[in-house]
C-alpha cells in the first residue's frame, strides 16, 4: 500500500534557501512573473516543493549563450 504524497509548502524566506537565493529576489521574481508558481493564502505567500523543483529544472542551461528557448 503507498502512502499518500505530503504537500511540502513553503513560505519565501525558506523557498528562496531551498532554490539557493533570497527572499528579496523571490519577491522581485514574483513581481515579474519569472519566478516559481505559488499559492497566496491570506497575505502568505506559499511555495510547493515540486513546482520548486519543476521551475529550477526549467532554469537548466548548457552556456551562457543558452537563452533556453527551443528557437534556437
């Protein structure tokens, strides 16, 4: 029998150590749409650990010329 899947949330400050950045650029990220997806709860702002890890799998680049679109 599996066990159900755990939700991990988590709030900006850990977000940010999670992804190894900071609080102030996950805001800005958020601001700009560019970051991860997250959930607002109230004013909190919470983040999934699998949509953590999706975004920073998209982030992924091979050279500094690598824009990550497929155009190329």
């Amino acid at each position: 029998m599996q066990e159900p899947q755990i939700k991990t949330r988590l709030r900006t400050t850990d977000a940010a150590n999670y992804c190894g950045s900071t609080k102030s650029t996950f805001e800005k990220l958020r601001l700009t749409g560019q970051g991860s997806v997250y959930s607002k709860i109230g004013r909190t702002v919470v983040y999934d650990r699998v949509d953590l890890d999706a975004w920073l799998e998209s982030k992924k680049r091979l050279s500094t010329s690598d824009s990550g679109s497929e155009d190329q």
